[in-house]
C-alpha cells in the first residue's frame, strides 16, 4: 500500500494490492481499487476477472452480469463468459433475463455461435423445440465453433428417451456440420449413427468405416460398426469388422464376443470357443452381456457335440439371467435338435411362455417343439399366431411341415414358398415325398 501511495502510476503493483486485499477479506477495498484502476487505464480482461468474483462474492449479481457482458465482447471466444451469465439469472429464477442477455450479446458480438447455443439449451430445458432450433441451426452454422462439441450436442439430441426433434431435423443439422467440417472422424462416426436411426445400415456401416479409416483409435465406433453389422449385415462383413477391431484393441471384450458370434454364424465353431472362452475367463462383464457370450458358447459346443460342456455354459447363463427370454428360448431350440430330449426342451419352451406369451418368436418355437412332440394341431396355432406378428423364412417353414403332416399337402407347398421368398433354401421336391 506504501508502495502504491507512492508510485500511483504503477498498475502493477496496484492489482497486487488488490489480489492482496481479496486475499484478507477485504473485498470492498479491492473493488475500490480495481474501479480506480479502470478509471484509468481501462477495464482490461484480467481486471474484470477480478471484479467479476468479488461482486459474486458479495452476491451482487446484477453487477457481476454487467461484468461478465463487457467480458464477454472483450473475448467472445471464450464460451465460459457467456454460460456464466447465463447461470447467474437462472441461478436467480429469472430465465426471461437470461434469454435476453444472449439476444443482446447476439447483437453485440455477432461473431459467435455460444449465445445461439445457450439459447438453443434454454429453449430445449422448456421443452419449446420449435423455439430452439433455429438457434441450433445458427451455432452449429458458426465455423468458429469446434466440431467434437457440435457433434456431442448432436449426438446428445438423438440420444434421448423421448426425442423432442424429428429425425428429418436431426439429419440437417449433420449435413451442416458435415459441409463445414468434411472428412473429420466423428462427424462421420455420428453421420453412420444417424444413417443406422434411419433404418439404413449400409450407409450406417460406410460411414463408421470411413470414420475408422481416418481414426482407428475410436472403440465405440468399431463396436457400433459390429453391432450394425451383426443385425443388419453378413457374418463375413462381422468377422471382418471384429478382425480389424481385435488388431487395435485385442482384449477388448465386446470385440472378442461379437468375432465368436461371427464364427458361430459361419459354423466355425472350435474358433468360436476359442475366443469366447477368452470372454470367459476374464468373466468380469455386466450380467446381460456375460449370458450372452455363455449362451454363444452353449451353441459352439452344441454344434461340436460336446454336449456336456454345452449344457454348462447354458446353465450358466442362465445363472446370470434367470429370466433372459433370448437365453431360455436358445436352449430349448438347442435341446430339440438332440435325440432324446425333448422333454427338456418342452420344459425350457414351457418356461419361455410363461414368461413372454404373446411373443412371437416364443409361440413359433414353441410351437415348433409341440409339433415335435406330436401335437400338431396346437402346434399349427402357435405357427400361425407367430406367422401373423412376424413371418419369418424360418416359422414359414415350420408351419408347411406341420400342415404337411396335418395332410393340407396344398398349404404347405404355399407355406414352403413363402419361406423361399424371405430366403430359406429349400428342395419342395425332397418335402413333398417326405412319409
């Protein structure tokens, strides 16, 4: 204080005065200082930095708001000015203030896109998209503006339980993004994430491989890659995808399942036990997913007839998801193809209906297993109840067999040709002659 009541032109020595003042508690000293230095020499970033936390200190907010809007124009780069003065209206309960100090600030420092964005936010808290998606489309317009934080708004938007914007708006807003910010990794990630919400796994997978092309170290990319390609692709483009994940992240649990699924599909059971054991033995994921791979390992043995080793890894799975539909549903279809127990099959079956009745993948298998048993007129309802939710090449089979059995030699030839249609490989000359 000496000093500066000496040498008063000195700035330096007067903002360590007032850091020191801040420091003691003397908050009403420094603030008189830092408006003395203002006076001055101007209000420079640094010094209103520093009257900014002692009004909110003294909780004079309005004075504080003032501070952060003359930040704000001073460097309009930093998005934290603006999402403070937002925060302190709202912290107040004032959110029409709130909304009008970024509508000003859009006016005053119209070269940015952080008061569109915070407004877009405002509009989507009050659940008035209408109202937000101009300002989305504004900030996501601004080159300024980083691509990694539009694309996880974007994606945050997709993500919601209950949607507030249609998919059509959705999609615009990443073909802006795209068009300012071409060829980036996650803005391709999130153009497959899109295209896949659309129902179009092709350009979904083309897009996540274009990402991954450009940036391979993107583990949720390659995962959402292998999930697309699992429900919508062959298992030669999932054995591919999870080979090529495996080469950058080769313990990674999800990637090891997903290329077990893939050698069970293409019948290369030994290779599928192989790397789903490795899933096994590690046996440190969630319930839901560990069932899985036990289920996937139970169908690998199956197929290798080593029945024993095929009944644990199913029980196991059962043991981490009493319950699970799909695993109850894979074991009794597992136990029908064997000799000699079916009635094992029908109690799993049995299981599953009471669990799911007006499933339809449940009333086709079951059915299925009821025809085996030789009850075929029940077998034929549940059929037909599963064809009319959803017809499959699999229960269009199924269901000509029982028909054929039932002596409607006619239906079932139709019913044969319906499963050929959706893709099923079958010679109607071999099933016609069948006793």
């Amino acid at each position: 204080k000496k000093i500066v009541d000496r040498f008063p032109e000195q700035k330096g020595q007067k903002l360590e005065l007032a850091s020191l003042y801040r420091r003691n508690d003397k908050v009403e000293e420094a603030l008189a200082l830092l408006e003395d230095i203002s006076r001055e020499s101007g209000s420079t970033a640094q010094i209103l930095n520093q009257q900014k936390e002692l009004y909110l200190q003294l909780e004079r907010y309005e004075e504080a708001a003032s501070v952060l809007q003359q930040l704000a124009r001073q460097e309009p780069e930093y998005f934290g000015h603006f999402e403070e003065l937002y925060d302190i209206y709202m912290m107040q309960d004032q959110p029409v203030q709130a909304a009008s100090a970024m509508r000003s600030l859009l006016k005053e420092v119209p070269g940015t896109g952080y008061p569109n964005l915070i407004l877009a936010g405002h509009f989507h808290q009050m659940e008035m998209p209408d109202s937000a998606k101009g300002y989305l489309t504004a900030a996501l317009s601004d080159p300024s503006l980083n691509y990694p934080g539009k694309v996880e708004v974007t994606r945050n938007l997709m993500e919601q339980n209950e949607p507030l914007y249609p998919l059509a708006f959705i999609q615009d807003l990443v073909k802006l993004i795209d068009e300012i910010h071409p060829q980036q990794a996650p803005v391709l990630a999130l153009k497959g994430k899109v295209a896949s919400k659309a129902q179009q796994p092709d350009s979904s997978m083309k897009y996540y491989r274009q990402s991954l092309k450009v940036d391979p170290a993107q583990e949720k990319v390659w995962l959402a890659w292998m999930k697309t390609s699992y429900q919508h692709g062959t298992p030669a483009q999932l054995l591919e995808v999870s080979e090529r994940a495996l080469e950058f992240y080769p313990n990674q649990l999800e990637f090891l399942y997903y290329h077990g699924v893939a050698r069970n599909l293409l019948n290369q059971y030994e290779d599928a036990i192989f790397f789903l054991n490795k899933v096994r033995r590690v046996g440190s994921g969630e319930n839901g997913f560990m069932a899985r791979v036990h289920t996937e390992l139970g169908k690998a043995y199956h197929f290798t007839k080593k029945f024993e080793d095929s009944d644990e890894a199913f029980n196991q799975a059962l043991d981490r998801q009493p319950d699970d539909v799909d695993v109850i549903r894979t074991y009794a279809s597992i136990l029908a193809e064997r000799n000699g127990q079916l009635q094992e099959a029908l109690k799993m079956s049995n299981k599953a209906m009471a669990l799911q009745p007006e499933d339809p993948e449940t009333r086709g298998l079951h059915g299925f297993i009821l025809f085996q048993s030789g009850e075929h007129q029940e077998a034929a309802k549940l059929l037909r109840q599963s064809i009319e939710k959803k017809p499959t090449a699999v229960t269009y089979e199924r269901y000509g067999d029982v028909l054929f059995q039932l002596g409607d030699k006619k239906e079932a030839l139709a019913q044969w040709e319906k499963a050929q249609e959706l893709g099923a490989e079958i010679d109607l000359n071999q099933k016609m002659q069948k006793p």
